[in-house]
C-alpha cells in the first residue's frame, strides 16, 4: 500500500478518535488523569501527522499544530485535541481537493530517497549488482510516475518509448534522453541478471540520474 494512503487512513482514524477524546467535563477540561494522558498521547500523534503530510515548516497548519501542542498540558488538554482534530479535518479536506499538490510528491521523494541511499552504500561497498537491482527499480517507478504527472500514458509501454515521447515533447532534454537510456539499460540488464553487462560507472550514471529527477520533478 503507497505510504500517502497510509498516512491519509492515519489522518482519518486520528480525526475519529479525537471525536471522543476532546469531550470534557461540563467545563471543556479532561475528566480525570487517565483522560489527559490519553489527550497527550493524540496531540503528539496527531502533530506528527501533520509534520509527515507537510515537510514544510513555514507552512501555516505545521504552525498551528506546533503551537496546539506546545501549550497542550493539565485538564485543559482536551480543548487542544478538538482544535487538533478540527485542523486535521481541514488538511484532510484540502489533501483531497488537490490543494496540497506537492502530499504525495514529497513522500514519494523520501522514499525514493531511502532507497538511492541503500544502492549508494551497495556501489561504495563494490557491490555493483546489488546497487544496479534497486536504482534501477527506482528509476522506473520514478520515470513512470513523471509521466503520469504530464499525462503520457505508460502503462504497458517499454521505457525506451517513454524516453522518446519525454524528450519530444521536451519534458527532459536530449542529453537527459540519453541518460534515461543508461538507467533504463541498466534497469534491464539487472533485474534479468545480466551482471557482466553493466558496469559501476553505469550504476552512477543511474543514481545521479534519478536523484536530478527527483529533485526536479518530485521534491519541489
């Protein structure tokens, strides 16, 4: 399951658990020690929620989570979980209304990210195959989901096709054309345990690659 619906299903169960955490006594304040801890436990979930969805910490509603939670303490805790679920009702509606463009961009970036570091180690430590098998995976996952950024259809379509329709309509340079179909060889030969076929300086080309990519396309 894509991380970015795993963090939207999280945003909901918090915005439903809220729904009885932030009732308080005929006073707003929580009812008991048990009540607060429970309170406590929620504003730091659901703070970092909020620091997951945007990376961003200008951002006004990473703001106000920060603030909500850094006065959160004693009885009158449970107010800050109804503000809390209330904010996490509004970034849940601007996610879905594709206000936040950049949600699933960033995370996939990140993730993206973690594994570049993993085929990094694998090439410094001279194991070639083993970097060639995932900057190749991420290359294509990463390339793919370019394209259906811009509305080219990729499904069942080789990637060598892709990179020409990519570069035609000037999404990536010719230069950046030709790099693509270094990653994209590389890509091919590794997963089909082609070792002898590439190279290490073939697995750069790869990572350097794939991390322009992201920076351009998916961790603006």
């Amino acid at each position: 399951m894509p991380f970015e619906k795993i963090l939207r299903d999280r945003i909901v169960s918090l915005i439903n658990e809220g729904e009885h955490l932030r009732v308080g006594d005929e006073f707003g304040d929580a009812k008991s020690i048990e009540h607060i801890q429970k309170c406590s436990g929620y504003v730091a979930a659901a703070n970092h929620a909020v620091q997951l969805a945007i990376p961003d910490p200008k951002n006004a509603y990473r703001k106000r989570a920060e603030s909500i939670e850094s006065s959160s303490e004693g009885f009158s805790i449970a107010r800050n979980v109804g503000e809390l679920r209330f904010l996490l009702h509004q970034l849940l509606g601007d996610i879905d209304a594709g206000l936040l463009v950049s949600f699933a961009d960033r995370i996939r970036a990140e993730t993206f990210d973690d594994f570049l570091d993993h085929a990094k180690k694998y090439l410094s430590d001279g194991r070639k195959n083993e970097a060639g098998v995932i900057s190749g995976v991420v290359f294509e996952d990463s390339f793919r989901r370019i394209c259906r950024k811009y509305n080219i259809e990729e499904k069942n379509q080789k990637l060598d096709k892709l990179i020409s329709v990519m570069a035609t309509n000037n999404i990536i340079s010719q230069t950046k054309a030709k790099r693509a179909r270094v990653a994209a060889d590389v890509r091919t030969k590794a997963t089909h345990a082609q070792w002898d076929e590439f190279d290490k300086d073939d697995v750069k080309v790869t990572i350097d690659f794939v991390e322009e990519l992201i920076m351009s396309h998916f961790d603006s």
